[in-house]
C-alpha cells in the first residue's frame, strides 16, 4: 500500500530530521569539520554584500575590498557547539601603488593595516608582494606593468615577478589558493556569540581585499590548542606591564598562571579551559587598558594646559597636585577602573576651572567664559573639528575644500541632537548663545514658515542644568530668512521675493553663512540658564526632518553673570 501522510504529520518528519542535524553539530561534530556553509552566510560574495555587516569600499567579482578607509567587515555566528574554530581568509594588502610600493616592501615599509578576526583574536592579511608568481609561470590576466591590470617587476635574481593589481587578477591568485591567513576563536559555553570578519584601520592609499571565508571546527585539538594558548600567555604577558584596574590586573595573573600550568598537560580539553579563561581575561583588559590611557591623556592635557592658563593662581596649584595624585596612582598599580572613572571626572572639573579667566561676574560685566566650551566654533588649531561635542552623526563641514576653509557644521536633512557635558562650572546665571540658523525647508519653504510662524522652528538651541530636563531653557534657531535683507555682495546667496514684492537675499552655501554669521554678526540665538551644581549640557536638537531642511552652525558662546546674578 501507498504510504500516506498528512500535511502535519510531514511536518512533524521533516522537525524530526532538522533536530537531528543539529544534535550532529551540537554534539558529534569531529575535529577539522567543515562548518562554513551552516554558519556564515555569503562567505565567497558571489551574493554581492547579503550576510555582511560594516563597511567597506566595493564587491565585485566575488571580492569585497577597501581602499584608504577604516573598515569592519564581520559576520555575527550563534549557535556553534562549544570548542575551538579557525576561520580562514584569503585575502592581501598593498600600500601605496606601483613601483613605490615594490619599493616599501624591499626595504621593509610595508604595514599591514588589515587583520582577518575572530572576536578579539586576530593575525594580518598577508602583503600583496609575498607571494610573487615568476613571469615565466604568469596566472594574471591583462596587461601586466608596474601598474597595469597585474603589477612585473625585476627582482634582485633578474627573475620577473608578476603580482594582483585589480579585482580581476586579484581573484585568479584566490582561485589558485593563495594568500591565506587564519585566525582562532572559542566558543566557552553554550550561546557565546563569534564574531569574525575582516578590518583594519585607514591609511592613505593602502588597498585590502579579500575572499572565500571559511569556519573550520577544531574541537579540543591539542596541535591546535597548545600553539594558540602559547601566543595567548604571550600576549598576555606583554599586557601585564600596561597600567589597568587593579583587580583586572590580578584576574589577568591568575589567568596566566593557569594556562601555563595547563601548557603541562596533554589534554585538549584542560588546555581549552584554560585558554578560555585566558581569552576572558584579555577581554576584560581592553577596555581598562583604554581607561587608563584615556586617564593618563587627560591629566597630562591638564598639565599642559595648567602652564598656560590665566586662572587664579590656587587653581594652577590645584592641577599640578592633581596630576601628581594621578601619575603616581597610576605608577603604583593602586586604582580600580572605577577610581579612574573618578579621576577623569576630577581632570574634566578641573580643565573647566583652568579655562575660566580671573574676575568677578556681574548682570553688567559678565565673565566671557566660552574657552570651558571645546571647539564652540567647530573648528581646532585653524582645521574643522567636532572635539568634545557628543552625538555628532549626520554633521557635515561642507561639500568642498573651499566650504570646509568656512570652519563651521552643517547637518542638511537630518534629525540630529549635538550636545556637550560641561562639569566644574561655578554656580550663577548663565547666557548660552550660538551664531546658527534652522532653514524650514528650501528658502521659499522657509520664508513661507517664518512669515507665518516667527517664532516657531524645526530645531533649537537648548540648555539643561544638573541634568534636570525639567530645568531646560530652550529657544527655536532663527529662521534663515529671518535675516534676509538687501544683497550684501556675498556670493553663494540665493534671492526670494518678499511679501511686498521686494527681493530678499540670503545664505544659500555654508561660505555665505559664514559670512552673514561672522562679517555680519547675524543669527544669534540666546537662552538663559541658572546652574545649581557645577554641571550644564548645552546642545542643539532637531528631532524632525522635512525636505531640504538645513542648519547651519558656528561661534558657541558662554557667558556668566555670577551667583546673585539677578
């Protein structure tokens, strides 16, 4: 008889099978299995960029590449079986182009900028000029010169060597399987997340590409796990030196003394464990290593800036104590993450008082205290700069070389919210100003918005005392045709036709603004804020976004009328 099933009852047979592939992989998977095509998505690119996450410069031809950027392009993994995987590349990097890159590599110069990864393991992509073909064995396709579609040399036997130099021939090396570099990772219990991929940080014309991931389960292997465990203790060693938190510092020897006495042993799975809790130590090392850098920059930016500084002389005094406390702390091995967190905070409060000259603040005189703002005009040192503004995504400097010599900051349709925490402030009145401007729309739009509604815009200019939004003081930018007026024989304008049929010039490109703002002295927008406890964000926010909406921004100000400022 036929054999007859229902719609659930195929259902129910085919759950069955899927369970049963997944306990082969969460429980009988053999060491050196093949696990790419069940966990990465898209390894070979032949699907363009599905699977990917990051960023990068280009795929094509079944190779994905970058090209002067800082890049990360990775894959998130769960659901492997507990153990040790290798995740293989193929993939190289070059720096500079042609002959002078041949020549770097010859004497040494050549940096690797790319590191194919598994969470926070890592090892280099290989150079493009170590794996020369002889000409006389040419797998290149195209033109082959110093720069053609494939790069010939002469080398120092007289012999020529022919190299990649495109996506093209940069896909015959792979298919011939060369170039390859590998990196471990571990699952150590059940639900860790792998995260792999391939980056690298931006140098001036350095080209990576790379293709063909593969995930390779090595288990317990000991020929695998010793190697890998042994470079871990070294590096873990070279980190031991670094100033970090005190009981990471201890977490971290404990887990050297660990691995090397697992290095004793002969069992795979005793040198796992180790390495796994050498890997959680090193993670946690990161981010405290990078707390204590930070503490270190900050104090000594104190210092410098403390030699310099036109406060009152007890404050000066104050920073070089300070500073000692901290170097000495930090040279000690005393703090804790924590103390250094703490320790930032004081720096912060300090570099405030530093920045705030001598003199007494009054509703008549107040004190310009604008240099505790850092880059209130977007700009450091004469170069466009966002240093020490938060939540800056969307900004732009300009379209140009000549927009960008402006030095202000433009977010062109974007909901954006820019703010700056400023700690150590005296107590008192407060006058928090910016030279900007909110474009409801295109400069028809706008007029048509601020005609009818003056005081009303998309974005504004806000400040919160002691982090206590029910203290906030707001004010709505001004229009940009709130300026508009007579030609000023700035180019980069635009002209409207006003309510009464007059022509309305006004900024149409960031130079021009720039113009109106700083030649002009137009676009101010003011609020006025009490501080109660040393702390104050300032910002500007626009949560919404129209068409051809435009803020414009340059020349933050700060001004302090004193405590019993009226």
């Amino acid at each position: 008889a036929a054999l007859e099933l229902t719609t659930e009852e195929l259902l129910a047979e085919a759950r069955k099978v899927q369970d049963m592939i997944k306990y082969v992989y969460e429980n009988a998977m053999v060491t050196g299995t093949d696990v790419t095509d069940k966990f990465l998505v898209n390894p070979d690119y032949s699907k363009g960029t599905n699977g990917w996450k990051g960023n990068w410069t280009a795929v094509a031809q079944g190779c994905m590449e970058a090209y002067a950027i800082e890049w990360d392009a990775y894959q998130e993994v769960t659901g492997a079986p507990v153990g040790v995987y290798e995740v293989s590349l193929q993939g190289f990097y070059r720096v500079k182009r042609g002959s002078e890159a041949w020549t770097m590599y010859k004497n040494g110069e050549q940096v690797c900028p790319g590191h194919v990864y598994v969470n926070n393991n890592e090892t280099e992509v290989p150079c493009i000029f170590s794996e020369p073909v002889n000409k006389l064995e040419n797998i290149y396709s195209g033109n082959g010169s110093a720069d053609g579609d494939y790069m010939i040399f002469e080398s120092e036997t007289l012999d020529s060597l022919c190299f990649p130099n495109d996506m093209g021939t940069a896909g015959e090396a792979f298919a011939k399987g060369m170039y390859k570099a590998s990196a471990f990772g571990l699952v150590a219990k059940k639900g860790d997340v792998l995260r792999l991929g391939v980056k690298g940080k931006k140098q001036d014309a350095t080209w990576v590409i790379w293709d063909n991931f593969r995930m390779v389960y090595q288990g317990f292997k000991v020929e695998i796990i010793k190697p890998e465990l042994e470079k871990a203790i070294t590096n873990a060693k070279a980190n031991q030196d670094k100033p970090m938190g005190k009981s990471v510092k201890a977490v971290l020897a404990e887990a050297i003394t660990a691995a090397e006495a697992a290095l004793a042993q002969t069992e795979g799975k005793v040198m796992f464990d180790a390495l796994s809790a050498l890997y959680s130590a090193n993670d946690s090392i990161a981010p405290s290593v990078a707390l204590f850098e930070e503490l270190a920059k900050v104090a000594a930016d104190m210092y410098t800036q403390a030699s310099t500084s036109t406060a009152a002389q007890d404050i000066i005094t104050a920073a070089g104590t300070l500073y000692a406390e901290i170097m000495g702390a930090i040279d000690e091995g005393t703090l804790e993450d924590a103390d250094a967190e703490a320790y930032i905070i004081k720096v912060k409060e300090m570099n405030t008082k530093l920045r705030i000259p001598t003199g007494e603040a009054s509703d008549e005189s107040p004190l310009d205290v604008t240099p505790v703002i850092y880059t209130p005009g977007f700009e450091k040192d004469g170069a466009n700069s966002i240093e020490g503004w938060e939540n800056t995504d969307g900004y732009s400097f300009g379209n140009d070389d000549t927009q960008k010599a402006a030095l202000m900051v433009e977010f062109y349709q974007k909901k954006f919210d820019i703010y700056q925490d400023i700690v150590g402030l005296p107590n008192g009145m407060y006058e928090v100003a910016v030279q900007a401007f909110c474009s409801f729309g295109n400069s028809e739009t706008d007029y048509k918005n601020f005609t009818e509604n003056p005081n009303v815009n998309e974005a504004w200019l806000y400040a919160i005392p002691a982090n206590d939004s029910t203290q906030m003081a707001t004010a709505y930018l001004k229009h940009r045709s709130s300026e508009a007026g007579p030609d000023k024989g700035y180019t980069g304008t635009t002209t409207i036709t006003g309510a009464n049929g007059e022509s309305l010039v006004m900024p149409n490109d960031v130079v021009s603004s720039g113009n109106y703002m700083s030649n002009e002295g137009l676009y101010w927008n003011k609020v006025i804020v009490k501080v109660t406890d040393g702390t104050l964000r300032i910002g500007v926010a626009k949560p919404e976004q129209i068409a051809k909406d435009w803020v414009n921004m340059d020349n933050g100000s700060l001004k302090y009328f004193g405590e019993n400022s009226s």
